[in-house]
C-alpha cells in the first residue's frame, strides 16, 4: 500500500509579518538555563578552505543579536549571526 504525502501552505492572513518575527521564530533555539554549558561553533573560509571554531562557555543569556557567556571565567558576548549551537 502506498502512502501519500500532501503540503498544505498556510493562509497568508495567518502567516506572522516578518516585522513580528524574532531570530528565535526561524532559527532552531534550544532552551538554555542560565549557567548552563554550552558550545557554540563559528565556520569561515579561510585561503579558499573552509574552518571552524568551537567555544565552550557558560550561558547567561541572550538577545537579537548577541550569545552571552562566561568563558574561562570572562564574560563574552559572541555574536549570533557569527555563532551557533553545537552539540
């Protein structure tokens, strides 16, 4: 027996305007408690090679635009578009 898949799109009067959106509507967040460890990882291209860096830290918070963190006993603030979960 086959199965069938079907799409539905969403009407456009229950879509949210993108000016009621936040980075946490579209990007997959976990929840994080304060104090809690985390890993962040940043990826660039360098000569023509791509690389990446890794951070273990502590989570404090975050907002739009930045993770707030204690790293090896200093506070940091990595900025989100640069920096993401790793796990």
């Amino acid at each position: 027996m086959a199965h069938r898949c079907s799409m539905s799109t969403p009407r456009a009067d229950s879509v949210p305007r993108s000016r009621d959106l936040t980075r946490d509507d579209y990007a997959a967040v976990p929840f994080l408690r304060r104090g809690q460890s985390v890993s962040l990882i940043r990826w660039a291209q360098v000569d023509g090679e791509w690389s990446y860096t890794t951070i273990l830290g502590e989570y404090l918070h975050r907002d739009e635009r930045y993770w707030y963190l204690v790293v090896r006993g200093t506070r940091a603030s990595l900025d989100r578009s640069e920096w993401a979960i790793f796990s």
